[in-house]
C-alpha cells in the first residue's frame, strides 16, 4: 500500500514510519498542503493522507477520484475540511476520532492557568532578570464558573480538569452525555460563566457559535478559551469584545483564518492578517498554534489507528472509522452497516 501524506512536519514522521513498516504501508512524506493544485502529487498511490488545513474541496476531490485514489485518512478528528457529500461514491473517508482526549484538556487548563496567573508575562520578564511583581495579579480558579460547549470526549475531561481546581461547571450541548454537569442553555452559559471552553466541532450550526450578538450576552471579563476550531468564533467580533473591555481574556489553539498561518516559521516577516496581528498585540491574548493535540501520547495513537484504519480498509473489511454521508449519520451509521455503502 502506498499512501502520500501531505502537509507533513518533522514530528509526524517517526510514529507513521513506524507503525507502516509493521503493516507494510509505504507513506511518501509532503511538506505541502493538499489542495486542488497539489492533489495531482497523488497520482500512482491508492490513498492519502492528511490532516486539519489541507483542503479537500470537491475540486480536489475530483482530481483525486481521476487518479485513481481511493481512501483519504485523516489522522485528526475533525472533517470540516472535507467534503464529505462529493467524496460519496468516488472516495473512502477515514478519521481518528480519539487519541488523547488528555491531550487537549490538558492544553487548555495550561492556556488557561497562563492567563489567570499571567505566566507569559513572568516568564519573559524574569529571563530579563526583572523580578517585579507590577502588573501580574490573577486570581483563584477555585469557586469560579466555567461554561464547557461540546461535552463529547476532550470536553468530559476537561470537566474533570476544572472540578479538580474546585470550579462549578456549566455545560452545553446539542446532546447532553456528560454526568454529573449542569446542562444550561447557550444564553444562560453565556451569562454566568466567568471561562467559556469550546469543544464542539464546526459544523453549519456552530460557526462563528461566539459572535457579536453572543459577545453582547457575556459576563464581562469572561476568558474564551477555544482549543477546537477557529470558526468556532468570529476574530472580528472576539477583537471588539477585547478592545471594549467585554472579554477579559483569550486564549486560542485555533484561529479562523490558521490555515495561511500556522505550523509555519513567518519570524522575519510581515503578518498580512490584520485581525491576528491586532489580537497577538493584546496583552490579555494568548496564541498557540493548534498545538493542543501536540503530546508524544497523541502521535503515537493518531499514527497507529490511522494505520489500522487503512489495513482494515485495504483488507476490504469495514472500517468504524470510517465516515459517510449516505444516511446522513455521517459518524455512527457503520455501526448498523452490514456492507460498504459503495
Ligand atoms: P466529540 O465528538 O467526542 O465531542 C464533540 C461534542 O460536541 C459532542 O458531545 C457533541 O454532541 C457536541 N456537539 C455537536 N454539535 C454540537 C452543537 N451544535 N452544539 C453544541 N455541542 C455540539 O469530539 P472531541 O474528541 O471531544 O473533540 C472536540 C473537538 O476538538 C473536535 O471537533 C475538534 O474540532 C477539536 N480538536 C482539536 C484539537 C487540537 O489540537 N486543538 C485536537 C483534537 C480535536
């Protein structure tokens, strides 16, 4: 099996070397996106593979299916990116739907601790061998509110995270799984949370989920943390929330626009987004640029059941990641499937 693997980096690498060698996979690495214009790099392999900023528009789904390609492995969770309604009956579609949900969770709490007790500000300030206290009180996490959106998997543990840190916990969901949490409408959320956390995905229904209308309808001073998806908030209406004051504090993993941006070195050059530079200038933003998932426990489950997803799918067998949209219940519908949809 062959399978060209795009927008690779350094760190991807070694897991999926691995975990090919011992199921005769050869993985060809790209350090480019997939996109229309790079699809035709597929050609001579069965599958690709690829990850959350490479964009399979129906176009470059079309050059895809001509290659004959035929399965696209996401090593992430989320599908966005895909359309999955113009892969129906040409290309397979395969996800990671959990590696270490700690991963994530744990990445927020850490954003979220920097913030209140203004780590970024200390750490650079004493490696300048200025030890003044001027300018970083925070405050007690305990006793605090948070509002968690999205209570699937990364959610739940976060929830856990915060009970720890003795906060009370809000949750909102389309649907409610979680115990133990008091489920609120996104209004009532809104207004009596003092940390709101995304862990929804985006779909139709949730983009831009905080905008201008729901920055009206929070608590001032509020810390948005958003470790899911970058549309999941509109950085137009999140910037305004800042400069009046609204919001406190942001702490994001993911940025509406990152594709142009993140995983990339751009030290030496200048930022043509206006909105990220604006938000990066603000003392009370903290960036980090979709890292959450970055632990060595994550790649290492990501690259083996990304693997074990394209055996299972070349072996002809039915693959439970697999995603589909015949029936319209794109995630779980494999669960009742005797045979392949197509
Ligand atoms: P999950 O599928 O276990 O949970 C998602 C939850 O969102 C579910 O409980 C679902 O009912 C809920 N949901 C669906 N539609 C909703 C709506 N309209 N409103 C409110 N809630 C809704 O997913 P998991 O593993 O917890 O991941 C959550 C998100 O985290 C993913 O969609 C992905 O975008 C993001 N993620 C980010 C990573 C990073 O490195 N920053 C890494 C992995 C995932």
């Amino acid at each position: 099996m062959k399978i060209a693997f795009f927008d690779a980096k350094d760190y991807d690498m070694p897991s999926f070397l691995k975990y090919g060698k011992e199921h005769g996979i050869e993985f060809k690495f790209y350090e480019t996106k997939l996109t229309a214009d790079t699809a035709g790099l597929a050609r001579g392999f069965e599958g690709v593979c690829v990850f959350v900023n490479d964009s399979l528009d129906a176009p470059a789904i079309d050059k895809l299916y001509d290659l004959g390609v035929k399965v696209i492995a996401l090593r992430c969770a989320g599908y966005n990116n895909v359309d999955l309604a113009h892969c129906f009956g040409k290309i397979h579609v395969l996800r990671v739907p959990a590696y270490s949900p700690y991963a994530v969770a744990e990445h927020t709490m850490a954003l979220l601790l920097t913030s209140v007790r203004r780590i970024h500000k200390a750490y650079i300030r004493t490696k300048d061998f200025n030890f003044s206290l001027s300018g970083l009180m925070g405050f007690d996490l305990h006793g605090k509110t948070v509002g968690v959106i999205g209570t699937g998997k990364i959610g739940k543990v976060f929830i856990d995270i915060c009970k720890g840190f003795g906060m009370k916990v809000l949750a909102y969901d389309k649907f409610p799984s979680a115990e133990g949490v008091e489920y609120v409408s996104l209004d009532e959320l809104f207004a009596r949370s003092d940390v709101i956390s995304l862990h929804c995905p985006l779909t139709e229904e949730t983009e831009h989920l905080i905008d201008a209308s729901a920055v009206d309808k929070l608590k001032k001073g509020v810390i948005i943390l958003n470790t899911s998806r970058g549309a999941l908030i509109d950085a137009e209406a999140l910037l305004e929330g800042i400069k009046k004051r609204k919001i406190g504090a942001a702490c994001l993993d993911v940025y509406e626009e990152e594709s142009d941006v993140f995983f990339r070195d751009f030290s030496g050059h200048i930022i043509e987004d206006d909105v990220l530079a604006r938000l990066l200038s603000m003392p009370n933003v903290i960036v980090t640029s979709h890292q959450a998932f970055l632990t060595e426990e994550a790649l290492a489950g990501i690259a083996e059941t990304t693997v074990n997803n394209l055996v299972t799918f070349f072996k002809g067998d039915i693959c439970e990641n697999e995603l589909c949209y015949k029936c319209g219940n794109v995630e779980n519908c494999v669960k009742e499937r005797k045979e392949r949809c197509f």
